[in-house]
C-alpha cells in the first residue's frame, strides 16, 4: 500500500484539492467525482463530502494509496 505524506502548510485543504495535490487526480473536478463514486474514506469512514476540510493528523485512502496529512516544520 503506498503511503503519501502530505505536509499542510495552512489550517486544512478541501478533500478534492487534496487528491489533485498528490497526483491522485488531474483536477479539483475529477476529485470531486473521485469522492462521489464512494472511493474515498477519512481517518476509515467513506467522506461523500467533497470539499470536506482536511487537516493535519487525518489519513485519506483511495484504493490502495493512503494519505497522512503531517504539519509543516
């Protein structure tokens, strides 16, 4: 399972941003669409939320990619 460290450097990034971000996706639009096809789940739970805020601490799955949210140094 990959696992892709994303460090936030703001109070918390919307979820389809997320995705595009770490190459996930090519656009905002086709996170969103990412997000409402139920493949994505926050800290285990499916988010059907698609700008759901992100923050430091949150893991993010999308099949077999997991996404820790660290803080900035």
């Amino acid at each position: 399972m990959p696992q892709i460290d994303f460090v936030l450097d703001r109070e918390f990034v919307e979820l389809n941003q997320l995705l595009k971000l770490v190459g996930l996706c090519d656009s905002g639009g086709a996170g969103k669409a990412l997000v409402a096809s139920g493949a994505v789940s926050v800290d285990g739970t499916v988010e059907w939320r698609k700008t759901c805020k992100i923050r430091v601490g949150q893991r993010v799955t999308v099949g077999d990619a997991v996404i820790e949210v660290v803080a900035a140094d």
